[in-house]
C-alpha cells in the first residue's frame, strides 16, 4: 500500500507546526516530519521526497505586508541548492499526486502564491486575498461549517457539517475581480462555508466571523488535491477539546480533512 508521507513546514511566527504534525499522525499518516523553512533552501529537507504538504497555521514572517504576503515572496524567490524555487518544488509536489493542505496563514500563503483557487484557463497568478475582518478585530471562536459536496476536495469528501475553532484577523476572501467569485461558485470550488445554528448559509457576524461573501471559509483548486481553510481542523483532534463535549454536540472531528486525505493517499495505485 502506498505511504501517506506528510511535511509540515514551520517559519519565523508559525505556532500550530506541533498540534498539526499530531494530527496527521493520528489520522494514520505513515511519516510525518516537521521542517524549517530554513531546511529547504539549505537542501536538507526536500518537499518531493513527500506526498502531503502541509502549511499550518501562525503569522508567518510576522505577516508583514499583510498576512503571508512576505512568506510568499520567500517561497517565490528563494533558491534550493538546484538553483529552483521553492515555488516549483510544491507545483512538482502537486503534479505528481501529492496534496497540499493550507491552514489559516497557510491558507493564506497558497491563496498569495496562486496556488488557490487556481481557475482553469487563469494565469498561475495570485487570483484572491484574504483580508481584515469585517469586525476589525482578532476572531477567536468556535463556528459551524458545511462542506460542499459538490467540490472536487478530497480533503472533504463524505463530510457534511463540521465545527472547529477560528483565530485570525485576516480572514475575509476577497476576489481579485468579481468574476471570480462567480466561477468559485460554478465550477465547485468554495469547499466549505460558515453557516448558522439552523445549517443555513451564515452572512451575518458572528456565525461569519470576518464578512467573506458566499459565507466562504475553504477553498479547493479543480484537481482537488489543493484545499486552503480559516478555521482549524488541528485544534479538533479529539473529542474533549470541543467546549460542549459533554453534551455530544460536537460531530465529526476536524481530523477527519486529515484522514481524507491519507486515505486518498494510501489507496493511490503504486
């Protein structure tokens, strides 16, 4: 059987490396491994030598410029001992099979280096951003989620509703061109949505913690194997870590995007 073999990279500001490594694990990745930026462009870690990228959650390079825009440049300029970006390892990553998973500043990342929602037809070029909430403040809270089942993700097949916590102050998806967002709703791509109490499409604050249009929350590019996310499916690995576990109003664990995708890994043909 195919290995399931995940990277999780860490930089100057990111805090969720450990929580997120552990819930790969647990999840039944095979190898799970924690690496510095530093360790890519030294060449001692190389991001093809895995099948599951993941970018966790923090304020990676202090989010200067805005949220994950100056990691972006990183990762767009900085060289491997090849002389290759670290850009083109991930898209190598990508093209062959691999997944790549973005949490809150990693959702963030990918959405500025292009990699999402990356539209059929469109330029590789960053095609949104996420911005200040609405509220104008740091969002920490637990929300309702529903995934789309329609989307090509392979992180949520089989997955309905959901609940994990937010924490972010840049959170609000804004498309580069109104088009845009009108393509993200034809063609499947807005994976996963906040929602009320009732499991209606939330646009009012707080059930829509930071104002994003069409209540989006996730995002999958057209192969599926791309999936960028505000919430935190790491911080809900277990049962006890919702605050209403004990009235088993909880549901299905954010792990189990995890657990998607290391089965979509482990039946892959050899």
């Amino acid at each position: 059987m195919p290995q399931a073999k995940a990277l999780v990279l860490t930089g100057h500001g990111t805090n969720c490396e450990r929580e997120t490594a552990h819930t790969a694990r647990i999840a039944g990745a095979d190898e799970t491994t924690v690496c510095h930026f530093a360790d890519l462009i030294q060449g001692s870690v190389r991001i093809t030598d895995y099948n599951f990228l993941i970018f966790p959650g923090g304020f990676l390079d202090g989010d200067h410029l805005g949220a994950a825009q100056a990691a972006a440049a990183r990762f767009t300029y900085s060289p491997t001992p090849e002389g290759r970006s670290l850009l083109e390892e991930i898209r190598d990553l990508h093209r062959g099979g691999g997944l790549i998973l973005g949490i809150c500043n990693g959702f963030q990342l990918l959405a500025k280096l292009g990699l999402l929602p990356a539209l059929p037809g469109e330029k590789a070029q960053q095609q949104v951003s996420l911005s200040h909430n609405d509220s104008a403040r740091f969002e920490d809270r637990w929300v309702r989620l529903r995934c789309n089942p329609e989307s090509p993700s392979v992180f949520t097949q089989g997955l309905y509703q959901l609940r994990m916590p937010v924490r972010h102050g840049e959170g609000k998806l804004l498309p580069r061109e109104e088009k845009i967002l009108g393509r993200l709703r034809d063609e499947g791509l807005i994976a996963l949505q906040y929602t009320d109490a009732e499991g209606r499409t939330a646009s009012e604050y707080p059930a829509n913690p930071n104002g994003s249009p069409g209540a989006i929350a996730g995002l999958s590019d057209p192969s599926g194997r791309i999936f960028g996310l505000m919430p935190h499916p790491e911080a809900y690995h277990h049962g006890t870590n919702h605050p209403a576990w004990t009235r088993d109003e909880n549901g299905p664990l954010g792990s189990a995007l995890f657990a998607n995708a290391v089965s979509h890994l482990h039946t892959l043909s050899s």
